[in-house]
C-alpha cells in the first residue's frame, strides 16, 4: 500500500529520508531488533488478555505501558526500514491498538475502586482517541489524493507557485505522538500500582484523546490547504500556458527516478543555463522535482502520463534524455522533436552501451573514446548517430598539472553503487572498501574523504552495511577526515578537494581525468591487471589496486611522488573527454542546433524573446 509512503513523501518536502545506505542499514536493524521486538510485544499482548479478564492490575499497568514503548520502537524500525509498505505496517498498528485499548477497557469496567464517572471517562476518551485514530487515517488518504499535485513549474515567471510542504503531524511524527499518547494511561495504573491511587486514570485518558485531538487538528489545517489551492485540469492548463509562453528550443527529460537520482540531472543544469536559447526540464516524480538544486532553466513535473502527452512543445526541436526509461516514449512518439540520448555520466559500465540507445535519433558523448566503446559494443546504434560532443560539465573541474608535493594528502575514495550486474569490478565497498579506508588512515599523513554513490547500499544490505562501517571508522578518526556527500557537497566540489582519488569503473574517473591529478582504481575482478584494462579502458590511466586494497600503498606512494602514468592519464583524458575548448557549451548548443536543423522547416514563429526574459532566477543567482 503505498498511500502512507506519498503521504510521508510530501510531508518531508518530496525528499527521500536517507540516503541508500541509510535505508539500507535500517533495513539490517530493523531485522536484527524488530523480531525480538515484535515477540515482545506479542508476550505484552498476552500478559494484558490475561491480566484484563483476571483483573490483575500489576499485569495489566505493566503490560499496557510496555505494549506502548514496544509499538512505538517497532514503528520507528519498521517506518525507516519499509518506505514502500509503511500502509500495512500502519494498518497492523492500528488494528493492535484498537485490541489494547479494547482488553484496557474491559479491565477498567470491571474495577470497583472507579467511580461509574471515572469510567465513564475513561471509556469516552478511549472512544474518542480511536476515533481520532481513524480521522488521522482518513488525512492521509485526503493528502495522497490532493498532495502531489497534477502538475508544478518553477522558474517561469508568472507560472503558478505551490505550497506542498506538508507538517510531519500528517505522517510519521503524527504516528508516533498517536502512539506515545497511548501510553498514558499505561503510566497513570503503574502509578496506582505504586501509591494505591486511581485518581490519574481518567485525566490520563482524557490527555491521550486531547493529544490525538492536537494531531488531528494540526493535519486538518493543511489538508484545508490543499482543497483550496488550484488542481486537477485548472492546475495543468496554468502549467501549460506557462510552458508555451517560455517557448523552450530544447527540452531535458527525466522519465523516471526519484530524490536520489537527482545527480541524473544536476549536472546538466548549469549547461542548460548556459545556452543561448530558452531550455526546460521535465521530470515525473516529484520528489525529484523538489530535490533539483536552483538553476535558471525552468522545471516542471508532470506526474501523470497523459499530461505528458498533452504537452504542447511548439517550439521545441530537441529533446534530451538522461536515463533509458520505457516511458520515455511519451516524448519519444512526437514526431516534430528530435531526440538524443546524453546519460548522466559516461563510463565503461554495461550502462554506457544499452541495446536501448538505438531508439534515439543520435546519442551524444563525451569523446572518442565512449563512441568507440558504443559502437565495438555493436548494439544497434548506427556510427552516423553517434556524436561527440565533449563533457561540458567538466568546467567546473580545477586542473592541476604539477605533481603535488607535502603532506597530508587528500585522498577521496567514491566508490560506485552495487548496482544491479553482481560484477564484484563494479562496486569495491563490499570486498574492499573498509580496508582502502582503514589502509590510507593508517598512513598519518592521509586525509581521507569518503563519498559514497547516492544508491548505495539500496540493492544489497550488505553493502549498506560496509559503508556504515566506513562512515564509523571515519567519525572515530575525526577531523580532517571526513564524508562528503550529497546534496550537501557536490561531486565537483568533492572532485576540486582530492589530490588523489580512488574509485571504481565508474563515470567518476571521466570527470577526474579533466583535473590532471592521480588516480586509482580498485580491481576487484577476477583479471589480472592486463585484462583488466583491456576489458575497462578507463583504467588505463590508473594505478590498479587488489582485493583488499592490496598495492594501495605503493599505489599512493607513486601518485605523490614519479607519478608514472602521467602520460597514459593525459592521453586518456584527450581520449575520453577531448581536448580542452574554449567554449565546450557552444560545442554543445552547436550539436542542439545540428540535431534541430534534421526537422521539417515549421510555419514561421514569431520572434524569440530573450531567453532569460521570462525566467525567474533562483534565490542568491543572478539571471
């Protein structure tokens, strides 16, 4: 069920909580202290049926408080380790609930030491709790109907502006208050237990019941306030006129991934704001919407399918895609765009020469090096629709041509993700990765500087667990080693602060060779070093380090000092992303206007207005 994940989605702005190790690692917690946890609270569940119709009430008070701190460990393992079926997690608690306070009350009907008042309410408030219970439910379902809205922009002057931010009292703060204050009453018969005394039964109750009223109330303001803001096909058609009136020459398109998949298009973002034309982003989730960082270019997200469909771009002669999605056909189909294929990143993964590709008019890459490797691949991708088009985003790379000398040294280690292949070359977190760490800080005169993918850990808890294990050895070694993740830091900055790097087969090394400086690449496949460059060309300009970081130090030592493959590492670089240029983003505007020129000559458009004209620059950017 997927209504109480959207609703905890919106409530924290549209982002993930957690980056893929983090959830990853949950999950591991979740099964280590969830099981014993959840027996627990079945024993509790026990002990208060029989305390309940034994009239027992050193039973029934520690059972009752003790169901309560039991729901509410359970709930914060399970919220943080099961996003996607947080809706059954949530019905099962809710049902539970409803059975405690169920046997609670047929304790408290039967004690003599109660008032028929006091029982009264104590069985009202009861009433009332549960009922809020169900208004809370009953939010929830009203946000996942009204919360993510049928479409948003920013950007564009004059464009509709939405408030989607929601209180966290509508999803998982809003829970855990429910539950806390189920325990009130739990505490007021512990305290009779202790002094003979029911006197804070009732008013415990009638907390409880106020406490959920405070929830329940909160979450109403904002569910008023999506029922007022504009939706639905009013919403869309603002969107829309926006759009057309912006008048974008070309289009990025983002068909899928989430808040943790905003390095697809980052990266393209500056590029964009560059050009010398109106450009515009689309994307699907919006999560992702809302993690994108501040640019010129406009954004908008369309949710649903149809309103893609729906989009008029007239315009618009290119359209540029970052993933292989299957849906992106909706763009795809339109036969007055012309579409090329850019990625996110270009490395010697299986990724980079995708069978899929060959759906595209052309595919744009970084050098020669990606078309040769695109085209051995032999995929189905013709020779004439690949164009080189070089790594524009690499600007923002300082280069370093001499050897660095001194200590410390910065090291960065950025493996990449475990991705979905199982080659072990492909990630080096689950058989190396807390050794290059531990090996380098051994060292003294290292800075270490971990950053770890943005997916890691999210495939296979294993991995989520080795990279908390690094994340632990670098908290204890303190400053000045450090994590560097996004979207705090990102990867250009993390890139600019390395002296040396090491990593995997990753589009990481593309980006590093820009900067002149060392390299290493961790072999953790079954080659020797021979195959293994011939097999990851990218490596060429590396030192190889084994299984365990094995030769790390050696590796290290050459870096810093002769620096023997500097001249297989400048050859690369010429190889991969090209000689420098002095306007690698006309390179790129030149390639949009090579594509676009393909098209049918269209009825004649009026003027372009300035490009920046109509666009709202982002806080603390000039337009």
């Amino acid at each position: 069920m997927a209504l109480e994940g959207r609703v905890r989605s919106v409530a924290h702005g549209g982002r993930s909580r957690g980056t893929g190790a983090a959830r990853g690692a949950a999950r591991g917690r979740a099964v280590r202290t969830g099981a014993p946890v959840a027996a627990g609270l079945l024993l509790l569940l026990v002990a208060l049926l029989v305390g309940a119709v034994g009239r027992w009430l050193p039973l029934v008070a520690v059972a009752s408080l003790g169901l309560a701190v039991a729901e509410l460990l359970l709930l914060r393992l399970l919220t943080a380790a099961l996003p996607r079926q947080i809706g059954a997690v949530l019905g099962a608690l809710d049902a539970r609930i409803a059975l405690e306070q169920a046997l609670l009350l047929v304790f408290v009907v039967q004690l003599d030491q109660l008032s028929a008042a006091t029982r009264a309410a104590v069985v009202v408030a009861v009433a009332v709790y549960q009922l809020l219970r169900m208004a809370h439910a009953a939010q929830g379902h009203a946000v996942e109907r009204l919360a993510v809205p049928r479409a948003q922009v920013r950007g564009i002057a004059g464009a509709p502006v939405l408030r989607t931010r929601l209180s966290p009292l509508l999803a998982d703060q809003g829970q855990e208050l429910l539950v806390a204050a189920s325990a009130l009453p739990g505490i007021a018969l512990v305290w009779a237990l202790a002094t003979g005394s029911h006197v804070l039964l009732a008013p415990a109750a009638v907390l409880m019941a106020l406490a959920a009223a405070a929830v329940v109330a909160r979450g109403g303001v904002d569910v008023l306030a999506l029922v007022r803001r504009p939706r639905g096909a009013r919403l869309f058609t603002a969107v829309h006129e926006a759009v057309v009136r912006h008048r974008p020459d070309v289009v990025l398109y983002a068909a899928d991934g989430g808040p943790r998949d905003a390095h697809w298009v980052t990266p393209w973002l500056d590029v964009l704001d560059d050009l010398d034309r109106p450009a515009l982003v689309v994307v699907r989730d919006p999560g992702l919407f809302d993690a994108l960082p501040p640019a010129r270019t406009p954004v908008v997200c369309l949710p649903g399918h149809r309103d893609v469909r729906a989009l008029a771009l007239p315009d618009t002669r290119v359209a540029l895609y970052v993933s292989n999605s299957a849906d992106n056909v909706r763009l795809l189909r339109d036969p007055g765009l012309r579409s090329a294929f850019i990625g996110h990143g270009d490395s010697d993964k299986s990724s980079s020469t995708n069978p899929v590709m060959k759906a595209y008019d052309e595919v744009w890459v970084a050098g020669e090096g990606a078309r040769a490797r695109l085209l051995r691949a032999d995929v189905g991708v013709r020779a004439d629709a690949v164009r080189v088009v070089g790594r524009p985003q690499v600007r923002r790379v300082q280069r370093r041509t001499a050897a660095r000398t001194g200590a410390p040294v910065t090291v960065l280690y950025a493996p990449t993700w475990e991705g979905g292949s199982g080659d072990p070359a492909e990630c080096s977190l689950l058989h190396s990765g807390l050794a290059v760490v531990e090996r380098l800080l051994a060292l003294g005169d290292v800075r270490v500087l971990y950053r770890p993918h943005p997916n890691t850990g999210s495939r296979d808890p294993r991995v989520a667990r080795e990279s908390q294990r690094i994340r632990a050895a670098l908290a204890r070694a303190g400053a000045p080693h450090a994590v560097v993740e996004a979207p705090a830091t990102d990867v250009y900055t993390a890139l600019n602060a390395a002296d040396v790097l090491v990593t995997d087969i990753t589009s990481v090394i593309t980006d590093f060779l820009a900067s002149g400086k060392p390299y290493l690449v961790v072999n953790g496949s079954d080659l020797d070093d021979a195959a293994f460059r011939d097999r990851y060309p990218s490596s060429a300009g590396a030192q190889l380090v084994g299984r365990g970081g094995e030769g790390l130090e050696a590796a290290l030592a050459d870096a810093r000092g002769a620096d023997s493959m500097r001249p297989a590492r400048e050859a690369l670089r010429v190889h991969l992303i090209g000689p420098p240029a002095e306007d690698p983003v006309g390179v790129f505007s030149a390639a949009i206007d090579a594509l676009g020129s393909t098209l049918a000559r269209r009825p004649q458009a009026a003027p372009r207005a300035d490009p920046r004209a109509a666009v709202v620059p982002p806080p603390g950017r000039a337009a």
